[in-house]
C-alpha cells in the first residue's frame, strides 16, 4: 500500500499576509504545494489529502486540487474550530483552530494507511521526501510499539532573513532516535549561529547546527488514537486561553517521554525554504529557478 501525503493548509498566513498557499512560485506558476505533490508522488506517494477550511472548499477544489487529476488521488479534510471532544464548547474569545496537531486529527476518517504529514507553505526537497518514502515503505512487527519519523533539517537552513523563526529544536540519541523536541518561537539569525529571543534578557545561543523539525513527520494510523487520548488533556490546560495552539511536537515529545512511541530522525542535506515573511518569496523563486536550470525540476510540473 502506498502511503499517503497530507497537507496542512487551512492556515491563512497571517504574518504573510494572505492565502500563501497558492501563490505562484515557480516559473510555470506552480506553488510551493505543487513541488511537495511532485516530489513525494515520485518518490512513491500514491495519495493527496489536504486539510483546509470548509469556507474557501470550492475555490481550493478548482484552484489546487484539480491540478493534479491523473498524478494522484486527491481527497480533502477540514479543520474547524468547533471539532472538539464531546463535552467541550468553543470558547467566544477563540477566532481560529488549535494548531497542528489538530489539523493532522481532522484527517482521522479520510486517512487508514501510513502518512507524511506536512505544511503546505514550505518547499522540503526531493531528498526528505525520498527518504520518508523509504520509511513508511518498511514492514512492522504487529503489536510493536509505534515507530515514527521526523525528517530533521540543519537550523542554519531555516532562518529567514526577514524577522524570527519558530522551530522544534531536537535532542537526537546516538542510535538516530528523537529525544525530546524544544519549541523555540524567536530564533533570528546572529552570525554564523542563532539566537532564540523569547526573553530578550536571556538569549539562547544556538550554532545552527542544531536538527530541526519543519513538520515534515511520517506517522502510521494509530497516531489518531493517541491525538483523541490527549486532546481532552490539552484542553483542559489551555482551553480558556484564546492563542493557544496544540502543535504536533508537542505531541510527539509526549508520546516519547511516556514509552508511547519511538520517533527516528531521518537527516537531510535537502534545501529548505519557506514563505514566513512577504519579503521572503523572491529568495523562494530565486530559489526555485536555480533548482530548475538545474534539472531538479521541469520548468512546467503538471500539465
């Protein structure tokens, strides 16, 4: 069975300033979506299925979706704010869904096969899609205990030159395995290294060598059973707090920390470059051309 790609992209970039998901970067027009459907399908990916809001369905139908008709089968999740466990209300002061680790459980029903879980805003490479393949490709032992993988990036490869970061700052055992994940949500770059800036009185100095997580994860079905186990934990803690937001990471480290799960780090040397900022697209499509003249990439990906 081929594995499944799905696409977080209900966010609206707010910091970007629109619907970033479908700006052209490419030379034909393509968005950054078009190169990870492109990329993962020839690495062995047979299944789209995208995570939007129900409000712009029809515009993403005809926009996005339909590119892709004969590269492969398309389906569609929703993300809303009211997809809650039983017994919990959205609160009045709550304007918008409860971060990534939601999106990925508003999949629950359209996805029963090993998966890659992904932002839509960021262009990961052939090389991570390659190698996430690979692991969802592999057999596994019934009744083993759940293996994962995060495909971890260099720090120094994620910066923007236009503002802070936030990234998953990873703890990696000698055997390859994730330790534990650190949410850093105000990492600039400083030289040749970082800094996190969280509290500007004390700055965390990082090398840029540090692996990171984009949230470019390969799961396996059973992760939706640990999302519903956890989800009424969450809420319980941050339910009244209107930003909020419960982030995949967030649940893998717990999951590590608790025997639920073993998460492999699968290093890449793939490029990596993003739309955080408005100022950050013309390195994307400098980037992009370059990739393309090339050869990484035809100058048309669907036609």
């Amino acid at each position: 069975m081929k594995p499944t790609l799905v696409i977080l992209a209900a966010g609206m970039g707010s910091r970007y300033g629109g619907l970033k998901q479908v700006d052209p970067v490419g030379p034909s027009g393509e968005t950054i979506m078009d190169y990870s459907v492109y990329d993962a399908v020839r690495a062995g990916f047979g299944r789209v299925v995208f995570v939007i809001r129900r409000e712009f369905e029809e515009a993403f139908r005809a926009t996005v979706g339909a590119k892709y008709v004969g590269v492969a089968e398309v389906g569609y999740a929703f993300q809303s704010i009211d997809d809650l466990p039983l017994g919990y209300h959205v609160p009045s002061d709550r304007a918008k869904p409860w971060g990534t680790a939601h999106a990925i459980r508003a999949a629950r029903a359209e996805v029963q096969e090993p998966f890659a879980a992904i932002n839509a805003d960021d262009f990961y490479g052939r090389d991570a899609f390659g190698r996430l393949a690979g692991f969802l490709a592999r057999e596994r032992a019934p009744g083993a205990r759940p293996r994962y993988a995060m495909v971890g990036y260099r720090l120094g490869q994620t910066l923007s030159e236009n503002g802070s970061v936030a990234r998953g700052v990873c703890c990696v055992s000698a055997a390859g395995l994730l330790e534990s994940v650190t949410e850093m949500t105000k990492i600039v770059r400083v030289g040749a290294g970082a800094e996190n800036r969280e509290e500007p009185e004390l700055p965390v100095a990082l090398t840029g060598e540090e692996r990171v997580s984009m949230n470019l994860w390969g799961f396996t079905p059973d992760l939706f059973a640990a999302l519903e186990a956890r989800f009424p934990r969450w809420l319980e803690r941050h339910l009244t707090n209107p930003k909020a937001e419960w982030y995949i990471p967030f649940v893998v480290d717990e999951l590590i920390q608790e025997g639920g799960a073993e998460v492999e780090v699968l290093p890449t040397d793939s490029p990596w470059f993003g739309i955080t900022y408005r100022e950050d697209k013309p390195r994307v499509v400098a980037s992009v051309r370059a990739l393309v003249d090339a050869g990484e990439y035809p100058a048309r990906l669907f036609t």
